[in-house]
C-alpha cells in the first residue's frame, strides 16, 4: 500500500489566491482527518469524515476554509482567500471506522502564504 | 470530550541513556492510547497502541508504553536511546467506537553523542 498521498508536498503562494490540497486516503479506509500543525498551535484537528460526509468542522477556522470528500478515495481543503497566518504543514490521516486502530499519516503539504 | 497533557516540551538525553518521556489523559471512560513520533519533514508514524488487556504494550523501533490508570499515565519508555531517535513524539488519546482523536503538544527529543 502506497500509504495517505497527499500533493503537492510544498505550495508557495500570494495572499489572497485560493490554494487546494489534496489528499488520497488508504483504500479500504472510511475516515478522513485534516491537521493543521504549526508551531505556536501545535497540531489541529480541522475537519473529519467518515464514510465521505463531514462529521465534525468545528475545527475549521473561518468561512475561508473548506473541505470536501467527493469520494472514498479523495478529499480536498481549500482556503480562499488564503492570508499568511494559514501559512503552516496540513496533514491528512486515514482510519478505520470503529476500530480505532491509529491514523496513518500523509506525509503533508507545507503552505506558505506570502 | 478527552484530551492529551504532554509536561515536558522538549527532553536531551545521551545515546544510551534510558528515555520517559510522560503522558496524562483526561477520559471519562477507558481510553485508547497511542504514542506517535515525527521525524523532520515527516508525517507521524504510529508507535504503539494501547487498548485493553496488558497495560505494558511494545512497539516498534524498541519502544514500549505502560498505562496506568490510577495515575491516568501512558508514559513511553526506550531501554538505550539511538541518535536515530531524535524527533518529535505525540501522545494522543481516543475514544472506543469513534475516530475523534486528541493529540498532546508534543514532546521534542534530542540526543547528545
């Protein structure tokens, strides 16, 4: 298994552009999870799936974020307008509904809003 | 809901030194614990993995964890600690029957030759 692939592994843009990341979950998963890790916050959860339909976004921090999983196997988050307090790693995870048996982690895409 | 403490921010131990690195939970109910560690650049790789049954669990790269519930403690330990080992390490605490994870601030490791 090729694991959680997440792209792009870096992205490098102005404030106010909209960015979109990308995130393959491991097959046979049916849960999905966004972080957000950054130094002064440590890490975040923002939003998670299970079986596609968004069961908690309460992480999510304002109206420019948003997340969707069209798909068991892919998901996105997007930020628009993104600002440079976005600037952090966004990890995605995936798992097994109910048998809470550890994420696996994507290795992350780092954002740098300038 | 449950959550993660982590007290210590950042350890230096020695190669070959003994590692602790400390975890409190806060759960109403038994906890799944995890310990997870993340390299530069990395993603987080799970380490090991408490459910039920044995409260000293192994797992991998020579790391074991002991959950002691009195205490509300899923410390990990390491006999001899490698200069491979210097990263940073995550406690997290989840619920049986649902993936709402809770991940600690981290513990930073660093060995000295």
């Amino acid at each position: 298994d090729a694991g959680v692939i997440q792209s792009p592994r870096h992205e490098v843009t102005e404030m106010g552009q909209e960015v979109t990341l990308r995130c393959k979950p491991i097959s046979g998963h049916n849960s999905l999870f966004w972080y957000r890790q950054t130094m002064m916050r440590g890490l975040e959860l923002l939003i998670y799936f299970n079986n596609n339909v968004p069961i908690d976004d309460s992480g999510m921090p304002e109206d420019r974020f948003s997340a969707k999983m069209p798909n068991a196997s892919f998901s996105t988050l997007k930020i628009q307008p993104s600002e440079p307090r976005d600037s952090a790693v966004y990890f995605c995870a995936s798992t097994s509904t109910g048998g809470n048996y550890g994420y696996t982690f994507g290795s992350g895409t780092r954002l740098t809003v300038v | 809901a449950q959550s993660v403490t982590q007290p210590d921010i950042h350890i230096t131990v020695s190669e070959g030194a003994s590692l602790e690195l400390r975890c409190n939970y806060s759960y109403g109910a038994t906890p799944y614990l995890f310990w997870y560690v993340q390299s530069p650049g990395q993603g987080l790789q799970l380490l090991l993995k408490y459910f039920s049954g044995d409260t000293l669990v192994q797992g991998i790269k020579g790391f074991e964890a002991e959950f002691k519930r009195s205490q509300s403690s899923f410390n990990l330990r390491k006999p001899s600690v490698h200069w491979s080992d210097a990263a940073e390490y995550f406690c997290a605490v989840g619920a049986a029957g649902n993936n709402d994870m809770r991940f600690g601030a981290g513990t930073r490791l660093t060995v000295k030759p």
